[in-house]
C-alpha cells in the first residue's frame, strides 16, 4: 500500500503570497513582473528545511518592505529557482536579489543584521543596473593571425 504524504509546508514564507498578497513567480510570469516594477526584491528560499534561515528571513523581508517602500516585493517558486540561481549568480540561500526596471541591481544572502539589511540596501539601490552576473561570458576579440607564407 502506497502511503500518500502532504507536501512539506513552510507557513512562513506562505504567508508572504496568502496573506501579504507577494507575488510568486515562476518561469511564466518573471518577465512581466520584474519589468513591470522599477524596484523589485526577489526572495530566492531554497527549502527552508535545508535552509531554516529562508524562514528567518520571511519575518525579516516585511520590515524591510516597510523601510524600503519602493521595493515590490516576490518570491520565487521552487520551480524557477534554480535557473534563476544561475542568472544571478548567488551561492548561498536564502538570498534577497534587487533589480531596477527588471535589470540587476545586487544581492544580499543569508539572515542579517537590521543595520547591515539597511546599508546594503541603501548602497544596492545607488548603483546603475547592470547586466546579470550569470548570464553569458564576455566574448574577448581576439587579433587575427596572419598565415605562414
């Protein structure tokens, strides 16, 4: 007899989608979204089981929604988290990814400290955008060379 087990939930980071009305996003409505906002924070959370601080910092990204108010707010499906790791290159979860008019801004991983959330902030949101950290490698032209004669 097969055992049917409910997926692990994460009430927590549910409560950003079901009660605060945060968008989730998935490969179908990321574009649309980070475009559609100048200033967008994408809550990357891994599984909160792996990554128990992803939970801390649900509690924390309300707060710093509260300070930051030009910030909208997503969190980002489990099923698109992985390529989207990969676009903007961050190595360890849970990570808060800024972008400006859905072009990259900075990053900032794991649980902080308030003060360090509200510098790192700050100085993000000063930059110019960039290109995202993990898409493509820059193509170097390399001089040809000239053939023995």
């Amino acid at each position: 007899m097969t055992q049917h087990t409910e997926p692990k939930r994460f009430p927590l980071i549910e409560r950003l989608t079901d009660e605060l009305g945060y968008a989730k996003l998935t490969a179908d409505n990321f574009k649309a979204f980070v475009t559609s906002n100048e200033y967008s924070v994408l809550f990357f959370t891994e599984s909160p089981q792996r990554f128990p601080e992803s939970n801390d910092v649900a509690v924390i990204l309300p707060e710093l929604i509260k300070a930051f108010p030009q910030l909208t707010p997503a969190v980002i499906d489990a099923s698109a988290e992985k390529a989207l790791q990969g676009r903007y290159n961050f190595h360890v979860w849970p990570a808060l990814v800024l972008l400006k008019d859905g072009r990259y801004l900075g990053a900032i991983t794991k649980v902080q400290d308030w003060a360090v959330y509200h510098a790192e902030i700050n100085r993000i949101l000063a930059l110019e955008p960039s290109r995202d950290p993990g898409l493509g490698i820059p193509v170097m032209s390399q001089a040809p060379t000239s053939g023995c004669s």
